[in-house]
C-alpha cells in the first residue's frame, strides 16, 4: 500500500460541529482531507500530538476513559480534539525529547503524504444498538486507530527527512533519527501497509548510516547465494515475473514464425522458467516445430555444482516429450559485462531472439570500469544482427544521483509493490517474495558505485538509449496484450492493469504502471547510414 493509502484511514466520529477558522486561515493540504486546522497552528498541533502520544503510551489505563470522551469532540478540528484528550489526562503537557525536537514542524510534502478524503461521520446513531461493551470496544479501536494514523504520518515525514540528512551527510543526526523512527516502528502495525514499508525503509537506512561498506551489506544479506529462491518465489506470489515471460515470448514467437532453425539467448537463465511454454508454443506451430537452440547466462554455482547443465537438461528432456529438437549451452558469468558474443556461438543461418528480463539495468552503473558497460554489451547483440531483443525492466527512475531523489521515488514505487502484494492470496510465497523486493530496496538505497546494480529508469530512456545504440521500436502486437490480460484472470485480486503505450505494454497497480515490456530490432548499419546523412 502506498504511504499515503495506508497511513491514514476514516475512523473518527464526531457528535456536533466545531467552530471552523476562516477557509483562508486554515492550510489547504490539510482542509482538503477534512482537517482543520490553521497554518499559523500547524507547529503547536505537532507539538501537543508529540505530547499525547507520549502521554498515552505512559497511561494505557486511562486509554478507555479517553476514547468515551473524545467522541464529545470533533476530530476534525485537532487543535481541540487534541487538547480534549489531554484535559482527560489531568496531566501537564509533556515535553518533547530534545533530539526530536528540530523534526516537530515537518511540514506536509505534496504527494508523498495524502490524508484521508473523508475524517467524519455524519453521527453516531449506528452505536445506538451496540451493547455497552461493544460500544466500548469500539471506541478504544478509534482512539488507536488515530494513534497509528498519526505514528504512519510522522514516519513518512521523518524517513524523508532522514534521507534529506543522509543526501548532506548528516549521519551522526541521521542515526538518531532513526532511532526514533525505530522506536516509533513498534507503535504500527508492520504486517501490512506503511508500517511494512516504513519498516524496509528504516532498515534500508540503519544498514546506510551505520555500515561503511557497501560490498560488505550485499555478502552480508546472502545476496548470491539464495537469489535465485527468492526468484522463484517472486515469480509464484505476483505476477510480474510471468507478465515479463508470457510477453517476451509471444513476441520470441511471432518473430520466429517461419523460421526452422532458432536461437535463443538468454541473459538471466533462473531455473528456466520462461522456456517450457515457448518450447510447448513452438511444437505446436502449424508448419512444424523448428530446431530451437536455448543458450542460458547464468552465475557460476557456489557449491561447485553446473545448475546451468541440471536446468538444460530438465528442459531438454521436456522439448524430447513434445517432439521439439533442442540443445541447450551454459554460459557460466557473474556479471553480463563479462559475456563475449563468441560464447555465444551463433551462427548466422538461425534467427537469433536476444531475452533480457529485469537484467540490462545493471550494466548502468559508474566507474573507470563500468563507463561504458551498456554501450559494449548493446554493441555486440547488435552485431548478432537477432530478428528480436525483448526487454523487461521496472518502470522506475532509481539510479538518480542524489539520495534523497532516489530515496523518495523508491518509496513510491515500492510501496505500490507491496499494495500490490497485499492483494496475493499465496502467504508462503509472498512472505518470501517480499525479501526479494527487501533486497533490491536495500540494494537501491545502501550501496553506490559498482555495488549498486538496481539502476531501473523509466520505459521512455530506455526507448531513447536503444535508440541511439541502433535500435528501432517493434510492435508488441494485440496477441501480447491479450496474453497479458489473461494472465491476470489467474489472479483473484482486482487492481493489476495492462496498458499499451506506443507498441509497449505496462503491468501496474491501479494507476501505477510497475514493468514495462517492450521489443526491438537492430536497424541495417546501411540504413542507419542513409538515415544520418
């Protein structure tokens, strides 16, 4: 769920009206979500909710006598409803802990935060049945419920601003921000929603602020070793893995058409997932199933065993039942830079499909080394003249230079990730998906330099980085948007859309397109020529 979905939800109930401040006096992102409250108030309100916080945490007793008075009010109106509460204390005002003090005033940061649209209730005539313990319970639920309301808030504001002191360098005030945040972590819930994000999040900066070693974070979560389970896992719990599968090879399919002797390379085998349904599509040709050639590029294996030759195997002895011909090679690699197109052994009598999912990213990086990692490798597929280049990656911008650029995007998109996550009924899968995201999060956020490979862009650099490397567009066509539709149908949960955008097709979460697939073909270095003068 988004920071601003899941942060605030309608849950207070109001008796009679409140004397409201001139619509003009009042600031207008809170008015907008049924608050009241005056720009010139906005620092004392977060004051007295910094005190009653405070207060409520050190008195849960007194929680359900407060929870029957404060319906008397209107929440509404916080600067009253906060005072009321208090009064019901009998206590005096609280101060704020001194190394918080500088962060009360966090201002309201237009579209990371959205209040909830509807605060109020017309009345609470609908209590009238209840019993006396019912309505009791109900109430405390309330006044909790705004109390994790208001700690989701306050820890949006306060990772932002941590990220903002990390951007400066300010890590000595950054640690003792998430210190806080830590503390004010346990007062959510972190199954579900902001309190799940913000605990990535806070987890991802802790590692930032107190580990000086990028390369050591990445040995240290076990990032080679086990990736490609959490892989597996991501691709049964969601489906954007699939969404990446079933599209490319719709589009591998259809560029083959009338060839009889194929070649696919793929640059991130993972179990080979994808290829049992081309190799199941490709026997099933009209004209006859063509001799399909599968190089896989993989890392080496850490126990010393060739998983790239078990996977080939499993997938040859699947193509042998369906009558396909088929041979498979390994490319044992760490990094996609160290591939050479003479491992690849093409020859040029096949039609060659070049399948990139979620991999082309990591040749972005910086560094003497790596400047021109990118334009190398889209060089030599080039030069494999392939009848096909399909492309997954995330539709993201996070390999943005400054910190605080990256940290706010990554905060968006991954937040909408795991909304969408929510929605997936496989709980031992999705449990186990969310470390795969964990990880890339972290990836995003704590490393720099070489270490950080999680460099998504957007669709549209994409389009015009391919396109200066030599690339033309190509159609992804209706029988890819259909395929994608489907898939969905095998998802209960309601929310994941498929667009088409420019001969591009998207899977998002309600408004928020999440991948982008898209198909390329080498343009003749004559035509290019012709095309330049």
């Amino acid at each position: 769920m988004g920071p601003y979905d899941s942060a605030i939800s309608a849950g207070s109930s109001t008796c009679s009206p409140s004397s409201s401040a001139k619509p003009s006096e009042n600031d207008g992102l809170l008015a907008g979500a049924g608050y009241k409250v005056r720009s010139t108030e906005l620092h004392q309100v977060a004051q007295r909710l910094e005190r009653l916080e405070t207060v409520m945490v050190n008195a849960p007793a007194e929680i359900s006598q407060l929870a029957s008075d404060a319906l008397q009010c209107n929440p509404s109106d916080i600067a009253s409803w906060v005072d009321s509460m208090l009064f019901e204390f009998n206590q005096q005002p609280v101060s704020m802990p001194s190394d918080l003090s500088d962060f009360s005033d966090l201002t309201y940061i237009d579209g990371v935060v959205s209040p909830a649209v509807n605060q109020t209730v017309g009345n609470n005539s609908w209590m009238d049945n209840r019993t006396p313990q019912q309505q009791e319970l109900t109430q405390q639920l309330m006044v909790v419920t705004a109390m994790e309301e208001d700690s989701g808030i306050r820890l949006v504001h306060m990772m932002i601003t941590c990220a903002e002191l990390v951007q400066r360098g300010e890590l000595p005030l950054a640690g003792s921000l998430i210190e806080e945040m830590q503390a004010l972590l346990t007062r959510v819930n972190t199954a579900c929603g902001i309190g799940k994000v913000a605990g990535y999040f806070i987890d991802a900066l802790s590692r930032r602020v107190f580990t000086r070693t990028p390369q050591a974070l990445c040995c240290a979560t076990g990032w080679s070793n086990d990736s490609e389970i959490l892989y597996h896992h991501f691709y049964e719990a969601c489906p954007y893995l699939k969404f990446a599968h079933f599209t490319a090879n719709q589009a591998i399919l259809e560029a083959f058409d009338g060839h009889d002797c194929v070649h696919v390379v793929d640059f991130n085998l993972m179990h080979g997932l994808q290829w049992p349904a081309l190799i199941q599509a490709l026997a099933l040709r009209p004209c006859g199933p063509p001799f399909l050639r599968l190089t896989g590029i993989g890392p080496p294996s850490p126990d010393g065993r060739d998983s790239l030759r078990e996977i080939g195997l499993r997938l040859a002895e699947l193509a042998r039942s369906v009558n396909v011909r088929f041979a498979f090679r390994g490319v044992a690699a760490s990094r996609l830079e160290d591939v050479k197109p003479w491992m690849l052994q093409v020859s040029q009598t096949e039609a060659v499909a070049i399948n990139s999912i979620m991999q082309l990213h990591r040749l972005l990086g910086s560094g003497p080394t790596r400047a021109s990692a990118i334009e190398t490798v889209l060089g030599w597929i080039r030069s494999l003249n392939p009848k096909i280049v399909t492309v997954v990656e995330q539709e993201a911008n996070h390999n943005q230079p400054e910190f605080l650029d990256r940290f706010t995007e990554a905060l968006y998109y991954y937040s909408t990730m795991f909304d969408s996550l929510e929605a997936c009924s496989l709980q031992p899968e999705k449990a186990v998906a969310e470390i795969y995201i964990q990880r890339e999060i972290c990836n995003v956020l704590c490393c720099e330099g070489s270490a950080r490979v999680e460099r998504h862009e957007p669709l549209a650099k994409w389009r015009n980085r391919l396109g200066a490397a030599g690339f033309r567009p190509l159609n992804l066509g209706s029988n890819a948007f259909k395929q994608a539709s489907m898939l969905l149908t095998l998802f209960s949960a309601e929310g994941y859309i498929v667009e088409e955008h420019e001969g591009c097709l998207t899977l998002g979460w309600h408004s928020r397109p999440l991948i982008a697939a898209s198909a390329w073909q080498p343009i003749p270095y004559q035509t290019q020529q012709q095309q330049q003068q």
